[in-house]
C-alpha cells in the first residue's frame, strides 16, 4: 500500500511519561514491549507497573491498549530497533502482515509517547496471509468480518467496497441516533475525521497550477496579518503540507476550555495555537500538524479570494460529482446526519457511551471534520483513479498517491478509513460514529481478505 508521507496514518497511541530505560538496549525494550503486547492484559499491566509513573493511572493505558490490540491483533518485528534522535524506532508488523513505525519518544531517559505511521511499503510485509480466495469468497468472509464487530458492539457504521466503479459490498448496520433508534444507512453522513487533508492538499496542487500559490511561499507572504511573526516568516506552504513547520495542534487545553460554539471558521482556530512558540526549525523534523492544515486552509482562502469551504467544492467535490460532502455547522440540523457516540469522555471500565456532541467544534476544518458517505468518497476514489486531480508536472509534494492511497480519520465518537488499490484495485470505505479504531480495525480485517483475490 503506498502512502503519501504527508498524509500517513498517524495514530498517537498514548502519551504517558515512563521511568527510565536505563542501560536496556533499544531492542530489549522494544522486545519486551511487543511481549507485553501479545501476551494480554496481565503482561501489559506488569510491563506499566514496571516503568510507569502513577499519572495517568495503569487502567487509563490499559484502555489504550485494549483499543491497540484489538485493531492490530499480535505484533512481531520486522527488524533490529534502533535509537535515533530523541527515540526508539522500530518497524513492527501486525497480524495482517502489513509494516508499520513505531516511535517511541524519549525524553530525559524516559519514554514520552508512542507513535504510529503506516502501513508502510514493505515488500515481505505485503504478501498475503492465508490462501488466495475469489470474490465470491472474499465477500462472504467480509459480511462474517462486520456481522462479527456487529454482535460484539465493536462496530456501527456503514461500509462499501468497489472494484473500479463496481460496488461488491455495501452495507450499513448500528444506529445513526440511538435515542430515536433512527439505523444507520448506506447514505448516513458521518463525520470522516482528517480524511479531509487530502482535499486541502488538492486545493493546494490546483492553486500552484494556476500560479497563485508556490511552495515557497512563506505565510508572510500570504497572510502578513498572521499573528505569529517568527512563524510568518519561516514557514512555508511546504513545510505545512509535509508537516514540518512546527506548528503544533489546536487540540489540547485550550480547545478543552474554549466554548465550542466559538470554533466556527478556520480563523477562530488560531487563538488555540497561533501564538505558541514553533517546536523545531521549519524543514528539520516532521510532526502531525492539525495547525498546520488550518493554516493551510487560511492561505488557501486568501489565495482563492473566498472560503476554503467553497473552493474545495469548486477544485474536488465538483469534478468528483460529491454532492453529500460539506462542513456543516453542529447547531444547523442536517438531515441523515449521524451522532457519534463515545466512551472516551468518562474515563474508567464498563463505561456507557455517550454523544460527542460537546467535543466538537461548531464547524470542522481545513485539518478534518467534514461529513460524507460511503457513496460519495468512492465517487472521490474514481475521480482520483480517472485522474482528475494530476496536476502536470506538479513537484512531487503535490502529487497523490497515484492508485494506491490509505488515509484515515479518528475522534471520539468518530472514525472513517479510505483505502484504495487493496488487492487487484478494489476500495475499502468504513465509517463509523463509534470510538477509533471502529472503522480503522474492520478496514484493516477487510483489507487482509481482498488482497488474498486472485487478479
């Protein structure tokens, strides 16, 4: 599966503060990390107690882990570990056989968080698991694969799967809105996270070609009202399409505090994180950047001359012929809508699921927070395929994926994967309105079965 770096699945696994590695060698720990993880809850619990400051608790990363485990099954490693800059690298593969990065971050001798990038182009990590299948067999262990995370309550949402234009499977199941016991359809709009990057980047690629934005462009240059000087004058559209500017995420304490109602255009983001100092120098790390994409919006708008909304609409939706995707305002009913349910906002074992309603703001972002169907985004899949979007000689950061891209999007209460070139070129869509990795574990399961079909 090839990935656009810029808009790999990055997935911060959790950031806990753990005591310090000591002289174990960057193998033994991660050894010993991947024992925990394949052995089940009581290892992982000695493996926490074991380096784990008391804040956050064991049960909050047992949490954590029990969603990790559940979306890869056992991991196995892919080769040596090996320390690097300000952590620990190692290539792990999953029960799929599919290659992903993990980062452990230190920071003092102590592990400051766990991320993810992947998959990852490896060719032995490739190859499928199990025997070939045709797709008559292929969609019966797809239907087994939903109506399992169905009955376990792991999954509510809707799927599609298509070979070219060809829809296979589609399919829906759990309830758009508990309360009114409303189901959920094939054209339910569910929020798709930060798939929505890649429309930005398009936004972006269709600017350079109509010479109103370069990549070297500066923020200053764009926006001289940016309120960060330092950062106006450093960073670039590059860096914040490679996400290495700097520019850190909006969400955090202030987006906590912050009454979402207020959060209703990409400028009210900036006051979540405009005035933070940058992380790095521009250019010499890479770093998952919502800010960045915000910012990215906010040039685009200028670039345009009118909302970031309306010219993705003009540049993506309208050639795709997506007429179910927009940012709709949280307070404005919308028909066919989905409520997203999460269990994520009361801490603690057994806990109930409610609306995420209150950790939204009022209008997603150039970063993410647009709703759509499984119809629409395979609609966007053949656009992308047709070649719609190729900018000629376009420089390689605005280039997307070719016929192969993997993207997905998560909250609470929220998440979507996108796959396309899965096996001899079908697309896998999985939404959900239920907690990560709902739609990211059952595209993973249903990817690991139609990259088994013969050509």
């Amino acid at each position: 599966m090839l990935m656009t770096r810029s808009l790999c699945v990055r997935i911060l696994l959790a950031l806990v503060l753990l005591a310090p590695l000591g002289a174990q060698s960057p193998g033994a720990f991660v050894d010993e990390y991947v024992h925990g993880f394949n052995t089940g809850e009581d290892a992982m619990r000695q493996f926490f107690e074991k380096y784990a400051l008391p804040n956050p608790p064991v049960e909050a990363r047992l949490n954590r882990y029990r969603e990790m485990r559940q979306n890869w099954g056992e991991l196995k490693s892919a080769g040596p570990a090996r320390a690097e800059g300000d952590g620990i690298h190692a290539v792990l593969r999953d029960r799929s056989g599919e290659a992903f990065e993990f980062t452990f971050r230190l920071s003092g001798g102590k592990l400051m968080g766990i991320q993810v990038e992947g998959p990852i182009q490896d060719a032995s990590a490739a190859a499928p698991a199990g025997p070939p299948l045709d797709e008559k067999a292929a969609l019966a262990a797809a239907s087994a694969a939903v109506e399992k995370r169905v009955a376990a309550d792991e999954f509510s949402g809707a799927v599609l799967i298509a070979r070219g234009q060809r829809v296979v499977l589609e399919t829906a199941r759990g309830f758009a809105n508990s309360e009114t016991q409303t189901p959920n359809a094939t054209g339910t709009l569910f929020n798709i996270g930060s798939i929505p990057k890649i429309f930005t980047k398009l936004a972006v690629a269709a600017l350079w070609r109509d010479g109103k934005l370069k990549l070297d462009d500066t923020i200053a240059k764009v926006l001289p009202d940016y309120p960060n000087k330092d950062a106006a004058a450093t960073v670039t559209v590059a860096h914040l399409l490679n996400m290495q500017s700097g520019i850190g995420d909006f969400f955090g304490p202030k987006y906590a505090e912050t009454p979402k109602n207020n959060i209703r255009t990409l400028a009210g983001y900036l006051e979540l994180f405009a005035s933070e100092a940058l992380a790095f120098a521009p250019g010499t790390k890479q770093e998952y950047s919502n800010g960045g994409y915000v910012v990215l919006g906010l040039l685009i708008e200028r670039a345009a001359g009118m909302s970031y909304y309306d010219y993705v609409r003009k540049v993506v939706f309208e050639p795709a012929g997506m007429t179910r995707t927009s940012w709709p305002e949280m307070d404005i009913p919308t028909r066919g809508r989905a409520t997203g349910y999460t269990r994520r906002l009361e801490p603690g074992p057994g806990n109930s699921r409610r609306s995420n309603i209150y950790s939204l703001p009022a209008r997603g972002s150039s970063a993410g927070g647009a709703y759509s169907t499984v119809g629409d985004l395979l609609k966007f899949a053949v656009a992308l395929q047709a070649g719609k979007f190729v900018v000629p000689n376009a420089p390689a950061d605005l280039q997307t994926g070719g016929q192969a891209i993997g993207i997905a999007g998560g909250a609470p209460g929220l998440n979507a994967a996108f796959e396309m070139g899965v096996g001899p070129g079908y697309t896998i869509i999985v939404m959900s309105n239920y907690d990560p990795p709902a739609a990211e574990a059952l595209g993973r399961e249903l990817r690991g079965v139609f990259k088994r079909v013969r050509p």
